[in-house]
DNA sequence: TAGTGGTCTAGACCACTGG
DNA sequence: CAGTGGTCTAGACCACTAG
C-alpha cells in the first residue's frame, strides 16, 4: 500500500474517532510532514483522499478543516464506488439473499454487445436475480456478463456474490463504471417480483463496469423498489 | 491556471479531436514532459485529470490508452458537476425557461436548519421554479437559500440563472454537492405544474450544495418528469 | 528484458486568508 | 504580516506489462 494511503487511512481514523474534531482545524502539512516522516506531496496525497471523500475541507491561508455530514444519514446506497450489493448490504448490517430466476448463456444483442465492446458471436451469460434484503424483495437485476471475461460462473456463485468470486477467484480488479438512474412505471414482472401495486414506479439504474484494462465485465439493469432503495452520492470539485 | 490544467485541457481537446484516436496510446510521459516542458509529476496530474473524466485509462508497464465512450449518449444529466441546470442545458444545445411559482423569505424548518447549517432564526429564500425544457414542463424545484449567504435575489435573477447570479455577482465559488436520488409517486403539485397522469412516478433529486468555505449555499428537491430526465455518472476508481 | 506508469523526495516559490 | 495550502521541479527507485 502507498504510503499517502497509510496516512489517508490514519487521518480517516482520528476523525471518526474524534481525535481530530469536527469543524476544528487538521495540524498543518508541515506537522504531518514531521510525523509520518513523508514529504510535503505526499501528505497533499493523503489529504485530497480525505477531500474526495467529504471529510475535510483544506483552503489556501486558512487551513484544513474537518467537516461533519452526519445529518446525512438516509437508508441510502453510497454510489460512488462500486463493492457489489452484498457488500453494501453487509456495510449497513442487513442481509442480503438472492434468488435466481434465469440464468443462460447466449449471444447477445447488438445493443448488449456494444456496451460490452464484444466481438460477434462471443457468448454472454444472461442473468436475472431477485435481491432480497431482510426478507423484503427490493431488487430485480438483470445482467449480461460475457463468458470469457468471467469464466465459471454458477449457481452457487449467483446466490453469493458475483462480486467475491471475480475478485477472490478470477482476481480480476475493478476501474469504475458508467451509470444512468432513471425513474419508471412498473411493469408486470416488476409488479410480480418485487410485489408492489401496479402504481407503484421503480427507481431503475443501468450500469457498465469496467476491469482495470478497460474492458467491460458487466451490463446490468436493477429495477429498485421505489419506497425501498435511493441513491446517494457526493460530487467534490477539483 | 495551473499549468497541469492546461496540459489536461490540450490533451482533452487532442483526444476530442481525434488527433489521439481511441484504442491507441497516448504518447508516454516522457514524451510529454519534453512537449509542455513541465516536471513528470505535472504531466502525470494532467493525466489524472482525463482518468477522472473517463477519457484515458493509464496502466503501469502497458501505457495510458484513449477509451471510447461515444455510444454512451443518453439525453441525460452528466451529475458530476454542478454547473446550475442553465448551463446544463445550454450545453445539450436546448434552451431552458422558468416560470417563478413562489418567491419569499421564511424562517427556516428545523430539517432545513440543519441542511444549512444554519443559527436560529436566520432567514432564509423559499422558491418553488417551474423549469421548462424547450417548451416541455419538466422539473419542479423547491430552493432553500440562507438570505446572508445569497444576498439580493430578485425575480429576475430567478428568471435566468441564480448560478450565474452567485457566481459573477456575488463571486463565490462553489466546493462541491451532496445528492440523494429516488423515484417516488407524482403528488398533486407534480400532476399540476409537470403536466403528468396521476400514475406517472417521478425522479426527485435532494441535494445541498457547498461553498468553498464549507459553507451550505442552498438545499433543494427537484422533482422531474420521469420520462424527461435521467441522471447518469461515472465513478472512476482510486 | 525494455519500457511503461506509480510513487516519493527535498526543496522552492507563490497565492491566499485572517488577524 | 505571518502562516497556510497549492503548485512545480529534477531526479530517483520501483512494480508492472508485454514481447
């Protein structure tokens, strides 16, 4: 690990600690400098970390200083980085099941396939999964994987974590992804699985996700509940 | 500017131009160093930058590849910057209008308090904004702004841009926001002003907002016709 | 193994804030 | 004005990719 990330990571803790107060000043960069013998760059490093996570707040003349968001506190999914649902579920202390109502190889459409950047006829799994969180249908998810990047996939994968077996078993790692939320009428298979009315809307949201060499690894479309699922994010400037 | 802005900003328009083609590389940092005449550090701050904006994906041993998201064109809300929804719209080449549908001064709620982080009894702006996407009624917006951050508001800044009004007028500059999104039913008001059937959902938007000083300029809801807009964006790892 | 990007340093200058 | 964070450099070492 780099070191601005063991500084990041230890700034982070006296925070939530309160070792650092909210709305009081971090010591200053040459401090920090000093106490984990790095240079000046490298503290920057660990502190624009802190920055892009809405921790701190650091200003030219006036200092770094620590903010406090937890007002912000709505049953909501943090979208910014991508740990799959069941990590995101485990974060808030609630569990996650899954239940698999399709899953086939085929050949995808020409729409799938550009948003996986494929060539023709390379094989996609299909896949639609029903998350169920704490008992509750909250999540209809369909997904288009292609088989070559994630080789292996079975049932007992699906109702687990897709997430752990690409990273644990594949080691495939993660760049990022691309996303569109939109809000929707439900439709039948909404109205069925997820056992709303058929007033209720959905929250839906399509997902690219790429692996660190560029490459797609996942199509997805969730339709949420909408009385069930939000999604938060925080948009830090520079 | 700084001058690995200006570097990103050269190299964003290269690749925009295509003068780098997507799928192939762009020239490596040496390379690049000895072009702007800047250190390696700037030029890898530069490059930063494009990996942020999803335009290169740079790879240790393999080189910094251009990427093609060009079919990624969904007539959507990029929610990555907050530019005020003017410039927004200005940018996907549609022309937005407002009709004014409440404009006071009021003590804020204890919730709205909070958001704004705010002492007792600081006045603050309560505007509700019918926002008219090329002649298509479109978002509702409910604005708290405190009146000592956002001084002189008038209908016809409210008419035009109130970003621009914060930003050329009164000089500040903005930190960055925090936004929840959810779909929910359409109310009464959404049926009036959005022009929708009762069965139509909605996208609501809440966010707050940020100063540069840390300091909260303005919490609001939108809600937005769900066949109208959609929001995307694009989290980038690390 | 050659070439790439990621990290880190020690020091420097500057822009800005706030008393 | 003193003190802060933002930028920039020149060079170094290393981890990684791909032929």
């Amino acid at each position: 690990m780099p070191k601005y990330e063991e500084i990041a990571n230890t700034l982070r803790q006296r925070i939530k600690k309160g070792v650092y107060p909210a709305n009081t000043l971090l010591p200053n960069q040459i401090d920090l400098v000093q106490e984990f013998g790095a240079s000046r760059m490298t503290v920057k490093k660990a502190i624009t970390i802190l920055t892009m996570e809405g921790l701190v707040l650091a200003r030219r003349g006036a200092g770094t200083k620590i903010l406090d968001h937890s007002f912000w506190n709505k049953a909501a999914m943090p979208a910014n980085q991508y740990d799959g649902m069941a990590a995101d579920i485990a974060r808030l202390g609630k569990t996650l099941t899954s239940e698999i109502i399709q899953f086939e190889v085929v050949f995808p459409t020409p729409e799938i396939q550009e948003y996986l950047m494929l060539a023709d006829q390379e094989p996609v799994y299909e896949i639609i999964r029903l998350r169920i969180i704490d008992g509750v249908n909250t999540t209809l998810e369909h997904t288009y994987m292609p088989v070559t990047r994630a080789p292996g996939l079975t049932d007992d994968v699906l109702k687990h974590s897709v997430y752990n077996y690409l990273k644990e078993t594949l080691h495939l790692t993660f760049a990022g992804a691309f996303r569109n939320i939109q809000a929707d009428k439900s439709d039948e298979y909404d109205q069925k699985y997820l056992d709303c009315a058929p007033t209720d809307p959905v929250l839906e949201v399509e997902q690219v996700i790429y692996l660190d060499n560029g490459e797609p690894i996942e199509y997805s479309r969730s339709r949420n509940r909408y009385d069930r699922r939000s999604y938060t994010y925080l948009d830090v400037k520079s």
